[in-house]
C-alpha cells in the first residue's frame, strides 16, 4: 500500500499519516494533495500526525510544503494530534513549522479550520450576532 | 508506527486504514476501538480502506469482527472506499461482509450514519437537519 488516502470531508481534506514517509511517498502525498485541493476545492487540509511517535527533519519539511502549497491555492492546513514528543523534537530540530495551524485534536482542527472559512466567506466570525447594527 | 489512530469525529469515530494488517496490529486496533466506543459513547465507526489494494481473508474477517463488536456496543460500521477489485475478492473469498453496512466514500458513509443515528434518537429521518448559513 504505497499511497496515503486523502478522506474529502465537506470543505475541508483530511489526511491521516501512519507510515513513514519517505521520499516518493512524501512526493506522491504532496501531488495528490494539489490536485485534490484543485479537484474539489478544497478550502482547509487537516494533517493528522497523531500516529507519528518519531519525526525528523524530513517529515518536518514536508507538512511545511504541503501548508505552502495549500496556502498558495488558498487552502489553510492545520496539523492535529501532535504527541508532546513530536513537538519538542520539532523545536529542537529548529523547525516551528511557521505557517502552519495546530490543534489537539481532529474535532479541534475541523472547527478552527470552520471558522477560518466562515472569516473568509463572510468577512466575520458569526456568533449571535446581536447589539452592533 | 504500530498503531492505527482512530479520530472521534462528533458522534463517529473514522479509522483509515493504510498498512497491512498482520495479527498483532489487528487485535490492537479492536481493542483499542472497542475501548473508544466505550469512551466516547460513538455511535458509529467509519473503517475507510480506500489506501487498501490487496485484501485477504484475515483483513475481511477482521472488519467483520469490528462490525460484530462495535454492533454490540450499539454503534453501527460502514466501509468506505473499498476499491472495485477489492470487493471482488471479498466475494471470492467468501466474505460478502454481513453486517457491514458499505458506502462510496467518507462523506457518504458520514451521511449514512448519520441517519441511522437520527432514525436511532428520534424515531425518523429528518429531511434537513438544520444546516445553519
């Protein structure tokens, strides 16, 4: 099984990784994952590393491209379930994945990922909107 | 990485599988679901297999046993994504997946159990269920 499915979720794309990637994996991923934004529009990618106990430099560079590359076909990435390991080894490895959103969770992802198309759809968080008109 | 993360996503629960299931892996991933079931009170499981190519008579039988348990514990399943080749060999191998309920891919899988949660909760399916603008 040489391909990391890519789960169409309404407006957003979710991806699960549960392998290591290595460096076609990694490429074929970063293709798919352009073309499905380009496919279905796609406006919010959810990385779910929480199956990742070890990272290295490599796959840190990688989620930064795919934040990149979503970025620039106007997709927001958010990276969920990260282990605590994970995050201090990324710090120590000097890479803060800077253009990229995390949450704890799936559930948390989706609804940052929600409220970020709903700022850019409508100009505003909606809440109750009540007293200023 | 030898475990399958499974992701609560409201009331379902969604596990992708990618790798091979071989014993260990397998009865990991049931019980670490069962355990989740029991945890968050899911009503349904999504087993997405669309990274699934090559099928075997274990990997059926493993589905078949989470459906099994996860009806017990009053959540329903439904396969996702499962290749046309796939299905074929399913039925050769004499596995046509009774109890498992089966849809085209996760967002029509989520809507499948979903009514079936509603039709659970309420007596019917509600014909829009509320999605605010």
């Amino acid at each position: 099984m040489e391909k990391i499915p890519i789960l169409k979720m309404g407006k957003l794309l979710l991806v699960t990784i549960q392998v290591d990637l290595y460096d076609r994996l990694a490429e074929a991923l970063e293709a798919d994952l352009v073309q499905m934004i380009n496919k279905t529009g796609a406006q919010g990618v959810l990385i779910d590393i929480s199956a990742v106990s070890i990272i290295d430099s490599f796959m840190g560079r990688i989620i930064g491209n795919i934040a990149t590359m979503s970025k620039i076909l106007d997709a927001e990435t958010v990276v969920v379930g990260m282990q605590p390991a994970v995050a201090i080894t990324l710090i120590e490895l000097g890479l803060p994945l800077t253009g990229v959103y995390s949450a704890l969770n799936v559930e948390k992802g989706m609804s940052l990922l929600q409220g970020k198309i709903n700022l850019k759809e409508t100009g505003f968080i909606p809440e109750d909107d009540g007293d200023t008109e």
